[in-house]
C-alpha cells in the first residue's frame, strides 16, 4: 500500500478562502473543513483559577483535514505556511500524521484508492 498522510490545519477564519485556493492549485481535490474554538499564545480574557490569573478564552478558528498519497506532504506543508503566515500570534498550527488505512464506505475500495 501506497503511503497516506493526514494533514490537519488550523488557523484564523480570515484565511480559508485563500488556503482552499491555494490546496486546489497544487492538486488537492478533497478536504473536510470545521469551525472550532481553541486557545494558545493568543491572549484574552483573564480569569483567576485556583488562586493563579490565567487566560481561558476560546478564539474562533478553521480547522482543515486533508489526506495525500500522491501530492507531497511537504508541498502541502509548504504551501499552507506560506499563505497562512502572518508572523502573528494566531497564525495556527499544522499536525502531520501517518494514516493506516482508509476505506471507503460506498465501494468498499481500501488505501490509497479509497482516496
């Protein structure tokens, strides 16, 4: 079985439109989008918790899952930091992962072909 990779992409609302054109351009024809909250670096509401200050707020964020077997994961990489990187705090994260398999449900095609 050919190689699968999953690639999850999470970062500011403001950016999707740019990054879903930018996929597509370097051929990637499938994704699955989701509105998400989350925190990290980026500062908000302080609250105190257990005696100590600490910031909870949750930001609005878009997060993208993608798998490739055939477009390489570090053009993918590459792509999405060079469209999403403002050099701001917010600007995101992006997880890579080995897929084991994928099946689709339809035909019953395994790996790379259920892609």
């Amino acid at each position: 079985m050919d190689a699968i990779t999953k690639i999850d992409i999470i970062t500011r609302q403001s950016k999707f439109e740019e990054l879903k054109d930018a996929l597509n351009e370097i051929g990637i024809t499938g994704m699955t989008v989701y509105q998400v909250l989350g925190c990290g670096n980026q500062k908000g509401k302080t609250e105190l918790y257990r005696g100590s200050s600490r910031t909870m707020d949750l930001l609005p964020k878009v997060k993208v899952e993608i798998c490739v077997s055939e477009v390489p994961v570090d053009l993918v990489v590459e792509t999405a930091t060079k469209i999403l990187r403002t050099g701001k705090i917010g600007d995101g994260k992006i997880f890579v992962y080995p897929v084991q398999n994928v099946v689709k449900i339809r035909t019953g095609e395994t790996g790379v072909k259920a892609l």
